[in-house]
C-alpha cells in the first residue's frame, strides 16, 4: 500500500481542502470557527474586544509559501498532517528554538508543537521539499486584530544567529494569486 502523501501533489490537495493564499501561512481554509463567544471585556488585555472561543484551519506549506514571519496574539497548537516536516523557527524572550514539526517521531519531529501567543514564527520545508499540510488550533479564537506581520530587519538585528534564515524564508516567498483569479 502506497502512503498516501506520496499519492499527492500541493495543487491537488490544494484543491481537494480548498486551501486558498495568505498573508501568514502559506495556503490555508478556516476549518472551525466556534459558535460560542466570549463577551467584550470577558478577558484579560490585550483581548478586549468579543471573540469566538476558539479557531481552527488547515494550512499548506510549499517551497515558494513558506509560514512567513508574524505573531498572533492567541495561544496556537500545530498539528501534522501529512507530506514532508517544516522546521520552524519560535522567537520569543530574547531566544530563539528551532523546531522540527513532522511525522519522524524516531528522529525527534513533533506531530503538534505549542506556539505560545505573541511569539514570532516562521517557518520552512525541509526533507523532500514538496509540501507539507498540517492545522492550527487556536484559543482564544482568532480575529484579524490579532495577527502582526514581522518586520524582518527589526528580528534580525534582534535575532542575529538565525537572521540569515530569516532572510532565507522571507526571500522565497511569491505571490500566488487566489484560485480563479487572474494572474496578470
């Protein structure tokens, strides 16, 4: 029996989870969103606004959609899935940890990986570098107020050990145009 990552390619499975561009995650499709909310005022700052009480969504990264480098504010879970691991890069407290998130338990790879709110990540491809899929889980539910997109010189003058990775990851990032919409 075939595994059945090696059975699919990025774009298929793009298309089969109609995983759509973004700004932070390579490809990704909100999964869950709970119906139930926590009222304004119901948390600690910085959470003053209503939110949901949790979120949840697929992601894919490719070689060309790597996790660029954001924070959210939330408290964050990735799991994996399939396809090849990611090693990413948690920046938080003056340090940095490299993290390998795959399936190579043997070899020390972890299939979820906690990402403390308010802590800069990024993230790579490595193994075979075709595409891995995996998901975010997300509590408190994420809204829009709560992502930042790194500034990368600001981190690499902060972060001067993996800076040139940094680069790196930022570097290979392209734009993809949504499903349907026309490239040029």
């Amino acid at each position: 029996m075939t595994p059945v990552s090696d059975d699919l390619n990025a774009d298929e499975i793009r298309k089969l989870l109609d995983l759509e561009p973004n700004a932070t995650c390579g490809f990704v499709r909100l999964t869950f969103l709970s119906k139930q909310s926590i009222a304004a005022g119901g948390l600690p700052p910085p959470f003053t606004d209503g939110r949901p009480l949790g979120s949840a969504l697929y992601f894919m990264v490719t070689p060309v959609a790597p996790v660029r480098l954001h924070r959210i504010r939330n408290d964050q879970l990735y799991h994996y899935y399939l396809g090849d691991p990611i090693e990413l890069l948690l920046h938080a407290d003056g340090g940095t940890e490299r993290i390998i998130v795959g399936p190579d338990l043997r070899g020390g790879q972890r299939v979820q990986q906690l990402i403390p709110g308010n802590t800069f990540h990024t993230a790579r491809l490595i193994g075979r570098r075709r595409w891995f899929l995996g998901a975010s889980t997300e509590w408190p539910g994420v809204v829009p107020a709560d992502v930042e997109i790194g500034n990368l010189d600001e981190l690499a003058a902060k972060y001067p050990t993996v800076a040139a990775d940094l680069r790196a990851i930022a570097a290979s990032v392209r734009q993809v145009a949504p499903a349907g919409a026309d490239p040029g």
